[in-house]
C-alpha cells in the first residue's frame, strides 16, 4: 500500500493533551504515522479562547493549516441567546437540540473550497459530527472518513444525569444520521457504538471501530497500596468520584485502613481537599505514577464514547475496579465491574491484599491489549485502502 495523503480537520487543539478528545487525535494521528501517511492538520479556529501555538509547533509549519471558523447568521446566533437563558432557568420550551451545522461559520464553505483548490489528499478525516459540513466542499475521489469520538444523540441524557444542562451536546438521532451520512467512512471508538452508528446509516458508509493503541507494559504488581484515579475537570468526573468519596470510600477505609487514595489530574482543582485522599494535581510522569498504583479505579457512572483513561490504565498493566459504564467498549479486559459500593471496596481490597489476584488481572490486562491493538490496526489498513 502506497503511503496515503491525510488531513485531519478539528476544531479542538492537540497540545496540551489535557483532555480525553486531544488524546484521542494525538493518538490517531501516531497511528497513521506508523502506517507511513503523510499528515495535514485543519484547524478550524472556532473558539476564542483556544491556544493552539503548541500544537502549531509540533505539528509543523508545513503541516499545519487554520479557518476562521467563529461567525454565526442571526437566526443562530438568536437561537443560542434563547438556549442559553433556557440553561439559566432549567427550562426546555424550545432549542433543546443542536441543529447540525449550528457551529458553522456562514463563510466556512467559500474558504474550505478555496483550500481544497490548492490542496489535495486521499483522505479527509474530520473529527466530531459538528464539523462534518467540512465534506460538502471536499473534492470527488477523496475519501470522507468522520472520527466520531462517541454517539451525540445520547449525550444529553448522559449530561442531565448530572445535572448540567448544556443543551449544545444534544442532537436527535435522526439529525446524527444525517451527519453521519456525509461521511464515505465513519470510525466508531468502540465495538457498541459501531453497531449503532450501522443501525442508523446506509450500507453504502462503511462503519468500523479503532479504539485507542498505546505503548503496552509488561505485567507487574506494585507493592504500594496506592489507589488511583485519574481524570479531568469534566462534570461527569467529578461527579463520579464525589460519588465514589461518599459512599465507597468510607466502607473503603473500615475494610482496608491501608489502602491511600490519590486522586490525580486536573480534577483536583474541583474537589474539596480532604484527609481521606491525597490530591496530587497534574501529573507530568503518567508513567511514573501508574508503576506506583497498585489499583485504578473509575467510578464514572456517566459518559459515552470509550474511557480513554481506562485503556491508558490497561495499556500500563494496571489491575481495575470500575462501574458497569465506565468499562464501555472494553469486555473481557480482566477489570472487577461492580455498581455496588459495597462490592467495589470489596474488589479494591482484595487487589490490594492480593498478590496473585493482581498479577492475573494485570496479565489480562497486557493480553486484552494486544488483542485489541492488532484489532485496531486491521480496522485501520481496511480504512486506509479504501477509495471512492
């Protein structure tokens, strides 16, 4: 196979990766470097706040390209006045939906044209529904792949159950289809969502799944007691681990008094500090602190798409205990799945006390991996091979 001109559009910077969706391009972006392509980046320069210098720099000068993707027509820009108070009030008479090209510039078309006219790729893949507008100006004969990252239609169900009512995350399903549509390839981030994205699309869009490839460890077991989480500012994080501090870790420290939770991330800004916890704030060395852990643990209880955090912990050989949710996608990597509290101080425990229980679960872990990787690489050549 001939070496295959990609571009990757997205609204969202690489660097720093600071956030499950950056690492998720970051990680793309490696593996079609290993698969010898050749890489443009798009940056579609849609929010004001965005610092996209370091990722500028380390993509290169001659790799990297940027649209002013910030105007809105009236009629949306009225509209997102209206969500907005409605967000204010917990009220939902009108707008609950995002329409699908709600966060496009009106001009957005004309530059992409414009571009497109001086640049030319095998494939275009752009990342998140939102932006999939992007395929309408690109060229006959170019491959259309759409990076999802998770099901939009069901995020407002997942955001409400937390209580953040951010309607901008919400599409109806048949809007999703229509997105999706555009697409001559729609990669799926694990194998459930795949299904669904085929339940909703043509047979002419092929749907496939890549999840996450990562470095993988050999299987060890460390001798702390140290148990660990990771994440991010995200409300549904939060939400998880508070509900993990009020009603496991309590049972937690009558079982195990040994066992020292750390929580790591830049979810510590978030939470309270407490003496039943360490907060270890952002972590530079993930290597350095996952060798350390003698347990992950993910008590997400919301969310869609796949917990990138949890292959990283899997990817690292770490025994985990984790919610029913936050393992999506990841059946049959070895993790203690349990909603009880109860249960999961119980699982924790007996990782903690038990040698031979953490190196089983931490070889699983390294063989599920490699599986899983040589899975996505497959995924990733019938992608790459394909044309139109």
């Amino acid at each position: 196979m001939s070496a295959k001109k990609i571009l990757i559009a997205a609204e969202t910077p690489v660097l720093p990766i600071d956030r499950g969706n950056r690492k998720r391009i970051w990680n793309l972006m490696k593996l079609l470097e290993q698969n010898g392509c050749d890489i443009d980046f798009l940056y579609l320069d849609t929010y004001d706040d965005a610092d996209i210098k370091e990722t500028r720099e380390w993509i290169g000068e001659d790799h990297f390209y940027s649209i002013k993707n910030k105007k809105r027509s009236f009629p949306v820009f009225i509209k997102r006045k209206i969500r907005k108070v409605m967000e204010i009030l917990h009220c939902q008479i009108a707008f609950k939906y995002f329409s699908l090209d709600e966060r496009v510039s009106p001009e957005l078309d004309n530059d992409l044209k414009k571009f497109f006219s001086e640049h030319h790729y095998d494939q275009v893949w752009v990342v998140c529904i939102y932006n999939s507008r992007v395929f309408i100006s690109v060229p006959k004969g170019t491959v259309k792949v759409l990076e999802t990252q998770n099901v939009s239609c069901v995020k407002r169900k997942e955001y409400e159950a937390v209580g953040y009512r951010n309607y901008e995350f919400a599409l109806k399903k048949e809007t999703e289809a229509e997105g999706l549509s555009r697409a001559d390839a729609v990669i799926a981030i694990q194998n459930e969502e795949e299904e669904f994205f085929k339940s909703i699309l043509p047979d002419s869009v092929k749907t496939l799944t890549i999840g996450e490839n990562m470095p993988v460890h050999e299987p060890h077991v460390s001798p702390s007691k140290m148990v660990l989480f990771l994440g991010s500012t995200y409300v549904i994080n939060k939400d998880g681990l508070m509900n993990f501090v009020e009603n496991v870790l309590p049972i937690l420290k009558k079982k195990c008094p040994e066992a020292e939770v750390v929580i790591a991330g830049s979810i510590c800004k978030t939470i309270p500090d407490s003496p039943d916890y360490r907060k270890m704030g952002w972590v530079d060395d993930l290597d350095e602190i996952y060798r350390e852990a003698r347990v992950v643990i993910n008590p997400v209880r919301h969310g869609a798409g796949l917990n990138i955090k949890m292959v990283e912990a899997l990817s690292q050989a770490k025994p985990i205990v984790s919610v029913k949710k936050g393992m999506r996608g990841l059946k049959g990597c070895g993790a203690s799945v349990t909603d009880d509290p109860e249960k999961f101080a119980e699982e924790i425990t007996a990782v903690i006390r038990d040698d031979e229980k953490a190196m089983s679960m931490s070889k699983r872990a390294v063989e599920f991996m490699n599986e899983y990787e040589e899975s996505n690489s497959r995924a990733l050549k019938e992608l790459l091979e394909m044309t139109v």
